[in-house]
C-alpha cells in the first residue's frame, strides 16, 4: 500500500470562502458608488493577509511533519 501524504484542511475552506468573496468582488468593480482606492486597498490587504495565512500554515506543517518523523 502506498503512503498518502495528508492534504492540507485549508485548501476546501479556502475554496469555499473565495467563492463568494470573488463575487462581491465583481460586484463591487461594477458599482459606480464605490470609490476605486478604497476597494483596490481592501483587495490588496486580502491577499497580504492570504499569503501571510499560507505561510504560517506551511511552517506549520513542516514542523508537525518533522517532529511525527522522529
């Protein structure tokens, strides 16, 4: 039997939030009310926020997977 390497719980909570988040996006972009650089910094704190998130979720993995290989 050959070893399955556990995936990562966030990737289908990542999809599932990113669905709807994508929409309200589009929304907004077409919205005339809405000024263009209050909604271009809310995106682009987002994706910091996401990338720092991911960051810390891969240490951790890394960390579990090497302190479970001892």
């Amino acid at each position: 039997m050959s070893q399955e390497k556990p995936s990562n719980p966030l990737v289908p909570i990542a999809i599932v939030v990113a669905i709807p988040v994508i929409v309200c996006l589009i929304i907004m972009l077409t919205d005339q009310g809405i000024e263009r650089s209050l909604l271009w910094a809310a995106v682009k704190t987002g994706i910091i926020l996401i990338v720092i998130g991911g960051a810390i979720s891969f240490g951790v993995s890394r960390l579990a997977e090497r302190n479970t290989s001892r």
